[in-house]
C-alpha cells in the first residue's frame, strides 16, 4: 500500500510540474530567421508568430518570390526551436524518463 500511496504523490508532482511546463511553453518566444538575418520571425510556445521583421533592401517586386521564401524558412527554424525547446523542457519534467515512442502528453 505506501508503494501505491508513493507512486500516486509522484504522479500529482509529475502532473504539477507538466502545468507549470506548460504555462512556460505558452509564455516563451524564440526567433527564427534567414537570409543571414534579413528576414526574422518571432513564434510564441503555442506556434504562433507575434512578430515578422524584413530588412527593406528585400522590398521591390522582383525580390517579392525570394522574400517569401525568406519568411518561410524563418517560420519553420522558429517551428523547430519551439519543438527543441518543449522536448527539454519535457525532459527537465520527467526527469530523463524514457517514454515510449509516439506517446503524447496532453500538450
């Protein structure tokens, strides 16, 4: 019965830990960029841009297909820190916990 009891507190502390988690994910923002910084984008934790920063030498309609890829590749480094950052933070929580592959937390 304590094994229980024990495992069920660590449970409610996992649990609390992976709300504050949460609550940081929601409230960090990262930068992502290209074009050596002529184009720079910031993404909140939840995916979604609060800001887009083009360098003005880019604006003229014969750059307007290079500037949109610009924007692309600035979006998806953002993508990808924002996903670096929550399998760390995932890891700080659950302690180097190897889960198995696929399995979702309710994030």
């Amino acid at each position: 019965m304590k094994n229980l009891a024990g495992l069920m507190k660590q449970a409610q502390q996992m649990q609390g830990k992976m709300a504050d988690m949460q609550e940081e994910l929601a409230a960090m923002e990262v930068e992502g960029a290209a074009g050596a910084g002529m184009v720079k984008v910031v993404m909140t934790g939840k995916f979604s841009l609060s800001s887009i920063k083009i360098d003005p030498t880019l604006v003229n309609s014969d750059d307007l297909e290079v500037l949109e890829d610009l924007i692309m590749a600035a979006v998806n480094d953002a993508s990808s820190k924002v996903e670096t950052a929550k399998q760390e933070k995932m890891q700080d929580v659950t302690g180097g916990l190897n889960l198995p592959a696929g399995m979702k937390l309710p994030f």
